[in-house]
C-alpha cells in the first residue's frame, strides 16, 4: 500500500515537474539554468519511478 501511494506521488511530481519544465524552456530557453535545473530534478523522479517498478517487478 506504501509503495502504491508513493508511485502515484511521484508521477503526479513528474507530470508537474514536466509541464514546469516545458513552461521555463518556452520562456527562458532550453539552455538556461532554470531550465536545465528541472530538467535535472524531473531527471531524478524519473529514474526513482523507474527504480520502484523494477523493484515491484522483482518481487513478484
């Protein structure tokens, strides 16, 4: 239940870190550090998701 409730956390943070990514790319350019900064912590999310459904897949 933990893990569940977890999983869906991070994928509403990435969802949100995503389109406030593309909105600071949009703005500022893809280059800028703001940007890139995101692109970093969504870069995180997405591979501590990844780590949880390889894990669940494992365990099963």
């Amino acid at each position: 239940m933990e893990n569940c409730e977890c999983i869906t956390e991070i994928k509403s943070k990435i969802s949100r870190l995503r389109k406030h990514m593309i909105y600071i790319a949009q703005l500022k350019g893809i280059n800028h550090s703001d940007t890139i900064k995101c692109s970093q912590e969504l870069d995180f999310y997405l591979t501590k998701y990844q780590k949880i459904k390889v894990a669940e897949k494992q365990s099963h």
